[in-house]
C-alpha cells in the first residue's frame, strides 16, 4: 500500500500579520491592540522669513501649545522623491497646443530641464503630520509610558493574529474612539492655528495611499494591493 506523506503545513507568510493595524475605518486607523489613530496633515511656516520678534513668538506657542497637551502626539516628517509627472504632462500638452513655434520649442526645452534637474539633484518634499492616539484602556501611569510597555505592546500587535470576535469588538468601540479622537484633534487643530499652522484630518482614501507608500515604497500602486487592502477592510 502507498504511503501517504503528511502534508507539511506552509508557513504564513503573509506580511499583513506584521502590520500594527487592522483596519482603517472612515478617517481613524484601528489598532491590533484596540487603540486608534487620526493623522492630520500639517501646512508649514517659512521660519528663517521671519523676523525675530515673530520667531520668538513662534517658538513660544509652540512651546505652549506642547505644554497643553494632556495627551501623547506623533510629529511625523516624510520625505518623499518629487513626483513632477502631472505638471510635465501639461506642458506637453501646452506645447502641442502652441502655434509659435519658438515658444513650442522652448516648452520642449524646459521640459527637459525639469527632467534633468529632478534626476540630478534628487529633490525631495517633505510633509508634516501630527499623529493623535486614543487607548479606550490607556494608563496614565509612568508604567505606561516606560519602554518596557511600549516593546510589549509593539511584539503583542505583530505577533497577536486577527480573528472575528475581535474586530467586531474593535467595531463596538469604534464610535466612543471617534468621539474622544474628534475632541482632541479640533485641540490640536486650534492650537497649531495660533502659529499660523492649519491641520486638516486624512480622510480614508488618503490613509490608505499614506500607508500604502510607507509600508511597500517601491510598490504603492493600490490597484495591485487591491486584495490585501480589501481583505483588511480598507476600501
């Protein structure tokens, strides 16, 4: 009789277990450990434009505004290369369109400067965000802002699997999050106003373009991610 080999049991490799979050529902990313956040993007101030008297008085609202804060916050900067295809494509058209042939020549030229000078020079934006966290179960304790808490909480979201009860428990609790989460976002918001600083909450497509590019850079296209995105209820 042929022996039947035991099938060896293929190991997960999917990365979606290694990701801290759930799911994105609305504008909050949820967390596997039942916390949430909301990510706001910031406008940014020419500081070195100012005149000393307005510097100082910059670093003073910020500096006050820091010191309101009754809640942790993430500043987040992220640099990205400089995505200049949009505004190549509408010279191209505009030089199409263009019945003087010096300038149309000229368009052609510019067009290939830009190009260059974006290869060479590697010119990079940088956005600003600010991170606001909610723990339903948060402690306001010194344990819990010691390291020791913040490495186990972290191995505990990537080694933690989803199952259903949980994410429909996390989905029971969604509307309390956003509710305390909405509070604390209009107390940023207004305080960043007072250094000239506007914030404007990601709304969910964004979210998912924003994690998209920063977990997979070299592949952010969400129409090839479209069924591990779908499967974590992002879209």
């Amino acid at each position: 009789m042929p022996v039947k080999k035991k099938q060896q049991k293929q190991p997960d490799s999917s990365t979606q277990r290694h990701l801290p979050f759930s799911q994105i529902r609305e504008n909050i990313i949820i967390m596997k450990d039942s916390s949430a956040r909301q990510v706001m993007r910031c406008t940014t101030i020419n500081f070195l434009l100012k005149s000393t008297e307005e510097q100082d008085a910059i670093i003073m609202s910020f500096q006050r505004f820091l010191n309101s804060l009754d809640f942790p916050v993430q500043i987040m900067v992220r640099s990205t290369k400089l995505d200049i295809d949009g505004y190549l494509w509408k010279l191209k058209d505009q030089a199409v369109s263009q019945k003087n042939e010096l300038l149309q020549n000229q368009t052609y030229e510019y067009i290939d400067y830009l190009k260059k000078l974006v290869e060479v020079a590697q010119i990079m934006k940088k956005d600003f965000y600010v991170v606001v966290p909610f723990d339903k179960e948060e402690d306001q304790s010194v344990k819990s802002t010691g390291i020791f808490w913040v490495f186990k909480n972290f191995w505990r979201a990537i080694n933690n699997g989803d199952d259903i009860a949980k994410i429909r428990s996390q989905i029971r609790d969604f509307w309390s999050m956003k509710k305390w989460l909405a509070g604390r976002a209009n107390t940023v918001k207004s305080s960043l106003e007072s250094i000239w600083i506007r914030a404007t909450e990601l709304d969910k497509a964004e979210l998912v373009k924003l994690m998209s590019e920063y977990y997979n850079p070299t592949l952010w296209d969400l129409r090839s991610m479209k069924s591990d995105i779908s499967e974590y209820n992002l879209v």
